[in-house]
C-alpha cells in the first residue's frame, strides 16, 4: 500500500507532502508545493469541493471529515486514479491521506 499525506493551509494551498507524491499522483513533491489543492481534484469535482472548502472555512461545518472514501485523485498527467481518501482538521490546516490501490469495502464518495 502507497501513501501521501498532503497538508494546506486554510487558504487550500499546499503546505507539506510527505510518502509517495510521485508513485501515487504522478509529481515532484516540489512542483506542488504551494499550489492550491485542487490540482489533485478532477476538474468535474472542482465545483462542488470549492463550495464544500468555503463552508468549513465559514461555518466549521465538516462533511467528509474524518471519513475513509473512496475518490478518484487527479495525477500529473491529468489520468485519474481511485484512491482511499481521509481528511482532518488540525490546527487551522488541513491534512488529507490519501493511500492506494482503493478499497471496494469503503463507501464511494457520492458526486
């Protein structure tokens, strides 16, 4: 099993990475530093994770944190792959886990 943990800020920009950035999403830890969050989502879920991020940083209200999923991660290349997915909250940043090859026994994050 193949693990990233990625940390942002409250703003969504990339803070730290730590595991296997390049086996798993295909890039250079360095490249993303700084980049917002949205380069590992797909384009058809920007929406809704944009609208979900400003509701936690309004109203604290949390929807899929804590929560092991299963989501598709944008890679580099712009391929998707299945991944299990786990974010927190942990002192004003955020941490996502994200770890592969995905479960079938975790729910699918309903888009």
């Amino acid at each position: 099993m193949a693990l990233v943990i990625i940390k942002a800020d409250r703003e969504g920009n990339i803070i730290k990475l730590e595991g296997d950035v390049e086996a798993i999403l295909g890039w250079d830890p360095e490249e993303l530093l700084g980049k917002p969050i949205v380069e590992i989502i797909p384009f058809r879920y920007r929406e809704r994770h944009a609208a979900g991020w400003k509701r936690w940083c309004t109203t604290g209200q949390k929807m899929v944190m804590g929560s092991w999923v299963r989501v598709e991660a944008r890679r580099a290349d712009g391929n998707e792959i299945e991944v299990n997915f786990c974010i927190t909250e942990r002192e004003g940043m955020v941490q996502a886990i994200v770890e592969t090859p995905a479960s079938p026994r975790l729910p699918s994050l309903d888009h």
